[in-house]
C-alpha cells in the first residue's frame, strides 16, 4: 500500500475515532444533565414529602389534643351528671325525710293538743267550783262577779272574803303550767270614763299583786283596765252597777297556739 493511503487511512481511522468520542461525549453530557434533573426533581419531591408529613405530623398533634381536650370535656360532664343525680338523690331523701318530720311533729302537736285539752277542762272544773269560769278560743276566763266576789262602790280594795277565793284560784294555777294570766278590771257606769279607767286599773292590780303574792309568777300575769267600756250587765240599777264593779281572770294557754287566738285576749 502506498504511503499516500495509508496516511489517508490513518486519517480515517482517526476522524472516526475522534467522531465516536465526540458523541460519546455528548452521550455522557446529556445523560448526566438527565441524572441532574432526576436529582434535582427527588430533591423537591422530598422538600414537598418532608413538608406534606410536618403538616400531617402538626395536624395529628393537634387532633390528639383536640381528642383529649374532648374526653376531658365529656368526663367532667359525666362528672356533673353524677353530682346531678347525687344531690337530686339527696335532696330527695331530705324531702322525704322532712315529710316525715313533719308528720311525727304533727301527731306529736295532736297528741299534746289532746293532753291540753284534757288538761284545761280538768282545770275549768275545778275553777267553776270556786267562781264561774267559761272557756274560751285561747283558754278560759274566771269571772269575779257579784255572786263570788264583790267591790265596795268607789274602792278597789280587797274584802276577806275576795281573799279565801283568790287563794283558792291561785292554788289551782299553782299546781298547772303553761298559762299566762290576764287580769282585767271593769267598773260600774257612774262617775268619768278616765277616772272609771284608772278605777278598773287599781282593782285588777288589786287582784294581780294577791295572785302574785300567793305565789303565781308575776312574770305571766298581764293588768289591764277597761273602765265602765264593758258592762256585763246594762241598766242603771243597783244590782246591774253590782255587777259591772267586776274582775275577770283570763287563763290563756301559752302552750298550744290556738286558731285565731295568737295571744291574750284583750276582753273577755
């Protein structure tokens, strides 16, 4: 072969050489910026993965919270409930247990109401055998009239004879209990109705401080005057102004309160 193609051989060779590595080149550089985009695209996929599981992760401690927060809630709910029914239940057995109280004070009330009452008929018995004695809404009422018990006109002092009945009447009281006494003065219809007034004053004080010296606690007995204000008997004769210079002794029970009577009677 000559040297003229060998060289051109050569060349050949060489060009294709250089024509193979040229593209093998260009193969390498274009896989490599195919591997640099693949790269760079597994990097952003993992920056959105990585933040898509903090969101996640955020949002799943704020659920666990939020669920505690509700269970919380619920078992203080279930909680009150509880001490709902508990009081309700309480409160219940306090009402029943105060209805029945109530019914025990009231049979109680009922059976001291019956003792009372035998009590004070047994007491106006024995009362009217010694002046006439009436019963009344709150007790009874001894009246010191002329038949019984007697004042001079114009006086308040006590006979001998008022004295036996009033020691006698304080005997009764002195062996009861659970009374209080209102001792009332009245007065004929001669003379003004202030001096009447201090008149029927004087005689049941007359009557009051006897009662208290013979024992009677003066602590229960009330004094009140009603002048000539309350007659017992009307007309202006002798007998009938007799009978009005009277004493009435109101014997109020302070044990049972009756109906309508929340106190002393203020006349008899």
């Amino acid at each position: 072969m000559s040297s003229i193609m060998r060289r051109a051989v050569t060349a050949g060779v060489l060009l294709a050489g250089m024509v193979l590595s040229a593209g093998f080149i260009l193969f390498l550089h274009r896989r490599n910026a195919g591997l640099e985009r693949q790269l760079a695209a597994a990097r952003s996929e993992s920056a959105s993965l990585r933040q898509l599981s903090e969101r996640y992760s955020h949002e799943l401690e704020n659920t666990v919270k939020f669920a505690a927060a509700a269970q919380a809630q619920t078992a203080a709910t279930v909680h009150r409930a509880a001490q709902s029914e508990a009081e309700r239940d309480a409160a219940q057995a306090e009402a029943r247990q105060a209805q029945a109280n109530s019914e025990q004070s009231r049979r109680e009330l009922d059976r001291i109401r019956s003792e009372r009452e035998r009590e004070l008929n047994h007491m106006q018995e024995v009362l009217d055998r010694i002046a006439r004695t009436r019963r009344t809404p709150s007790g009874m009422v001894v009246e010191l009239t002329n038949d019984s018990f007697q004042f001079d006109f114009d006086k308040s002092d006590l006979r001998p004879a008022n004295r036996e009945i009033l020691s006698r009447i304080a005997g009764v009281l002195l062996m009861s209990n659970g009374y209080r006494l209102s001792v009332q003065g009245h007065t004929d219809d001669i003379g003004s109705d202030d001096y009447n007034q201090k008149l029927s004053e004087r005689r049941a004080t007359s009557v009051a401080r006897y009662l208290e010296a013979s024992g009677i606690d003066p602590g229960v007995v009330d004094v009140r005057g009603f002048g000539k204000t309350s007659p017992r008997a009307h007309g202006k004769s002798a007998a009938a102004r007799q009978q009005n210079r009277r004493v009435e002794i109101a014997v109020v029970d302070s044990l049972i309160r009756y109906q309508g009577m929340p106190g002393a009677s203020g006349r008899s």
